[in-house]
C-alpha cells in the first residue's frame, strides 16, 4: 500500500501487508474475504501510526482556582480512543498563511463518554493557560500521542 496526498504529490513509504486464510475455504471468494479480514487490525495500527487522530477541546467540565482540571474532547471510542490515551495540547496560530502550532503539554484520557466524546484530564501546570486560551477562543488542537 502506498498513500498518497493528492494537495502536494507525496507519497509514503510503500507497506506490504498479508492476508491470512484457511486452505480449507469452500471458494476462492471466500478465502480472499477471510484474508481481507485478516488484514483489518494491521491496516488500523498502520493508520493510527501515520495519521494520528486530531480533536479539538469543545467544553471545559471542571475547573478550579481559574485552571481547567477536565476537559471534553470531540473525539471517542468512534475513532479508536481507548481509557489511558495521552494527546498533545498545541495552540495553532497563523502566520503567513500557514499553521505554526505551540504545544501546551500532555492531557490524559480517564473516560469514553458515548461513541464521539473523551473526558480528560489537564495536568496544573497547563491548566491556567489552557482556560484562558479556550475562553478567548483560540485555536487550541489535541492530537493523539503514539506509543
């Protein structure tokens, strides 16, 4: 498999994958089901690695002393979000027409909430900065932290 961003031309690096089937198949459609399914969980990691999923922070649920200390992400089991994921918190500014993101720190998954939301957890010492940036209604993106 090759992907390739059709905005600029490039390519990855291309990946080979194998499919597993039985040589006890009743026909050759269902032996290429079988190694097409086979195949999934290796074609989900090789995405969640390549192209790490990105959420934005879209309520703050608690606070205290003005430090965000739980926040809602609006992403969830939906998109593979598992209890325990870390994502980098990054302030994104524009500069000439181009994204410069600054990261913030780490905030940790504690809970799924339904199929598209993540409770979080906001460490102190972003907590502060984290609020006063979301009410001013900055540009603020999470993006997941590969092991």
């Amino acid at each position: 498999m090759k992907v390739v961003d059709v905005a600029t031309g490039l390519s990855t690096e291309a990946v080979s994958f194998d499919g597993k089937s039985s040589d006890l198949m009743l026909s050759p459609e269902s032996a290429v089901t079988q190694a097409m399914q086979s195949l999934q969980g290796d074609l989900e990691e090789y995405f969640r690695k390549n192209f790490p999923e990105t959420g934005k922070i879209i309520k703050i649920l608690s606070e205290k002393k003005n430090r965000a200390e739980t926040v809602l992400l609006n992403v969830g089991n939906k998109q593979g979000i598992k209890v325990g994921d870390k994502f980098m918190v990054s302030s994104v500014e524009m500069i000439e027409g181009e994204p410069y993101p600054t990261d913030l720190g780490e905030i940790k998954v504690d809970k799924l909430s339904g199929d598209t939301f993540s409770e979080c957890t906001v460490p102190s010492d972003i907590g502060e900065k984290l609020k006063s940036m979301f009410t001013a209604n900055a540009n603020i993106t999470c993006r997941l932290i590969i092991k």
